[in-house]
C-alpha cells in the first residue's frame, strides 16, 4: 500500500519534532555538558560529604569545562536534599552526593519519599572509610574490644553510646555491633557526631562511632582511642587499629561512602561520560593525595557494581532494623 505524500510528510515532521525534544539521543549526547551542573550535597557545608563534594566538583568542573556546583541542603538526615534531586529532571544537571545514609534512610524511615533503584540512576563511590568505635582512653575498660565488651555483658544498659543521631550510620553500625558481640547499650544521639565525641572526651558518655577524618585528630592527641575498624581487613590508612572480625567479631564491615548518582532515568550517554569522567578524577594523584589526608580511600566502581551495592546494603539495615527492634520513624 503506498501511503499518501500528506501522511508520509506528517510522519517525517513529527520524528523532526521527537527528534528536537530528545537533546541526549544519539550523536547530541556528545555535547553533554552544554551549561553548569548542580551536585547537591545533601548535608551542611564543613563535614565530610561537603569535603568530598568540594572535591569532585572542583575535579569535574576542570575536566569538563563546565561549572559544577555545589548546593548544600541539609535537614531530616539527608532527606531533604535527597528528595529534591529525585524530583528533578533526568537529564544529567543535577546530580546528588550520597552517602551511606542513602541507603539506611529506607530501612529506618517509614516513607522516605523516594526509591532508591527507580528515583536514581548510580554512577560511581568516590571514596569511603571505615566506622570506629572511638572511647575515653581514661576508662578502667579502654585497654581492648574485649575488655569494653566484658564491661557491658557485666552492666547491660548502663554503658552510653553515642552516635551522630537517630538513623545515622554511627547509630545504625553501633545496633549491629550490639547484635554481633550480644551485648546492650544505651544509644545517646546527638545532632552530630562532634558533640558526642566531645562529650567522650570530657568523660559524659564512654563511647561513639566516628569516623577517622573526623576522629584522628583527638586520637593522636591521646584524647581519644580507637577500640576497633568496622572494615573487612586493617586499613592500609589506620594499619595499627584492629578490625571487628580480629576480636571475634565477624560481619561488622561497615564504610562511610561518598558517591555521586544521577536522577533516575537519565540518558545512558550522559551516564557513561560521567562514570568515565569521576573515575578519571579519582584516579589523578593529587585527587588521591587529598582523599588520603582525610583519611578516605578512593574507591571507584561502575553504575552496575553501585547498583548491586545499594541493594547489598539496603538489605542489612533492613535486618538490622528489624533484630534490632527499632522502629521506623
């Protein structure tokens, strides 16, 4: 049947107009990006989200030849900026600097108003650090995992454990340590986690997670001391601090990430020069250098390894809400 010239030149202008409105669709991805992009750092300016942030846009603002910006919007455990870069659009101008909160946040909220594989689009870890149980170096108990946790089998509950709030992955690695070593400690939340290493060092509470960045100051000042690395195997980082898993305490493998992930259904193109852009940043030696005088070890994997390790750790704390008894909030 031969079509009608009217029908056949309606047909051609409408994949002209298709055509016109898919900017990232074939050969134009190429011109990915044409105009400043936003990272949204979903926590306040100063803490090691914000670092990392500073960091790789400055890193991609270089490579790329345009601005990357960094627009910090704390609240609600990392909610809030989260949920604004799920409702924008997906095409690759606005990114988000997640952590190892974006993960706990399903498990520990009721509804955090976004999901996690559908509302974004992973495209590579930066760097990560292992959690620390940080004590008061002064303590008749401070000599030895093994010595703190004899203390609380000995006085369930009575021993206080700080974190950087309810939710927060210094909260949430302290329920897991407390299911492995089967002991009970009082979670005391603060609103971050320089308070409640604060009051550790002033002796109000004995113990808190940290993180090393965060941490090594005070413990190289003798103000603080580190009991045990919620790492797989000692940090090449922290070479004299012993893992969880050497005390007997086996599956407590527990990083801060520093990730960046696009808005759900964005152009495979876009995703693709990102990923190879983040990893050329991260591979350059004075990225390197920096992340390691923080502490922070570089990290780099592809969108499908990202993916699968959000669904890893979705997983745990999802269990580890529920033998935890926690409810969601």
């Amino acid at each position: 049947m031969t079509i009608p010239l009217s029908i056949r030149r309606a047909l051609l202008a409408a994949a002209a107009v298709s055509a016109a409105i898919m900017p990232f669709g074939g050969p134009n991805a190429q011109e990915y990006p044409s105009r400043p992009i936003r990272l949204i750092v979903p926590f306040a300016p100063g803490g090691g989200s914000d670092f990392v942030g500073r960091l790789i846009g400055q890193k991609l603002t270089d490579q790329l030849g345009q601005q990357v910006v960094v627009d910090n919007r704390p609240g609600a455990a990392s909610l809030v900026g989260t949920q604004i870069t799920a409702r924008s659009a997906p095409d690759g101008y606005t990114l988000l600097l997640a952590d190892a909160g974006f993960t706990i946040n399903i498990a520990f909220f009721k509804d955090p108003k976004y999901d996690a594989f559908r509302d974004f689009d992973p495209i590579s870890v930066i760097a990560e650090t292992p959690y620390i149980l940080v004590v008061n170096p002064q303590l008749p108990y401070s000599g030895s995992l093994k010595d703190f946790i004899a203390t609380a089998k000995a006085q369930p509950g009575k021993l206080a454990l700080g974190s950087a709030g309810s939710g927060s992955g210094t909260h949430m690695t302290g329920e897991l340590f407390q299911l492995r070593a089967g002991i009970r400690l009082t979670h005391v939340p603060y609103k971050s986690v320089g308070p409640a290493m604060a009051d550790v060092v002033g002796g109000q509470i004995p113990a808190t997670f940290s993180t090393p960045p965060t941490s090594l100051p005070l413990v190289k000042a003798g103000r603080l001391k580190i009991l045990a690395a919620a790492s797989p195997k000692r940090s090449p980082l922290l070479p004299d601090v012993p893992t969880f898993a050497e005390n007997g305490l086996p599956g407590i493998d527990v990083a801060n990430w520093y990730s960046v992930m696009s808005v759900g259904g964005t152009p495979k193109p876009v995703i693709k020069r990102l990923h190879e852009e983040i990893t050329r940043a991260i591979a350059a030696p004075d990225m390197r250098q920096r992340l390691a005088a923080a502490a922070l070890e570089a990290a780099p994997n592809t969108p499908a390894e990202f993916r699968a390790m959000v669904a890893r750790e979705i997983k745990r704390w999802v269990g580890v809400v529920k033998d935890a008894g926690i409810q969601q909030q």
